[in-house]
C-alpha cells in the first residue's frame, strides 16, 4: 500500500551537502572551493550587477551621447484623416479610438492636422496641435483636451 511514509525523492533527485573545509582529501579542503586570495574567497562577498570580472563592462564601454529625459511624455500619434470613419456628431475620445483600432497602444494620444476632417465631432484627446484644432472647428466640431 502506498502511503506518505513511503514516498520518497526521485533517485539522483537530492544531492548530499558539500562539506567544506574537511581535509586535503575531500577535493574541499583548505580554501573550501573558493580559490586562493580576491574577493570571492573572502566572507561576504557578493559581485554587482554588471560586474565582468574586472574587464570594463558594457554600460561603461558603449558611447554615450546627449541626454535622456526621464519624464518624457511619448504620444501616440492620430491624423485628422484617421477620424473620417466616425459617424457625424461622435464623440471621439482615446476609448473609442482604441475601440476602432486607430490606436494601438496604451500612451496619450495627440491628433495632427493631417488630412481634412468633413463631419462635426466633439474630439476629446491628451494633446491637439493648432492646425488640427482649427480644421475640427471649421468643420462644426469641439475639441476637448484631457489629462494625459
């Protein structure tokens, strides 16, 4: 009958404890493994991240050049040529864009002045340039900038 007493680990499964320390004999004597002077042989040591073992690592061999806002703001970007699919009067939000597959991705969006927009809608998006702002208007529509 089997039962949890009489299970037991796969063969070869565990492996006994290196025993460090114990005698020329043992292959772990001595040193205990770690190899004669350096870091590695002394008591708490630990590499960086990054670290190649003294050879210059790669962040510090690659150029580097200009300089790299944290806090960019990277929008998606949707032409006025992109909305002629909605219906007139729609309101066009980043929902519904995203609903239409005009978008694709997760940031803020921005609508440019590219193309010409023929039907009023009421476009509610994070960032609206100048000219596209006007072509909405001109048409009969409100543009309504939101928080990105």
């Amino acid at each position: 009958m089997v039962d949890l007493k009489s299970l037991r680990p796969a063969k070869g499964a565990v492996k006994e404890k290196k025993r460090l320390g114990r005698g020329i004999g043992s292959g772990l004597g001595k040193t205990s493994g770690r190899g004669q002077k350096g870091a590695g042989s002394r008591t708490g040591a630990s590499v960086t991240p990054g670290f190649e073992g003294g050879q210059m690592p790669l962040a510090r061999r690659l150029p580097k050049r200009g300089f790299r806002n944290p806090s960019r703001v990277s929008y998606e970007i949707v032409s006025l040529a992109r909305l002629d699919r909605f219906p007139a009067n729609a309101v066009v939000d980043a929902d519904a864009l995203r609903r239409e597959r005009v978008v694709r991705g997760r940031g803020p969006i921005k609508l440019l002045s590219d193309g010409e927009v023929a039907k009023p809608l009421t476009v509610k998006v994070a960032a609206v340039s100048a000219k596209a702002r006007e072509k909405i208007v001109a048409a009969g529509g409100t543009v309504e900038v939101t928080k990105a």
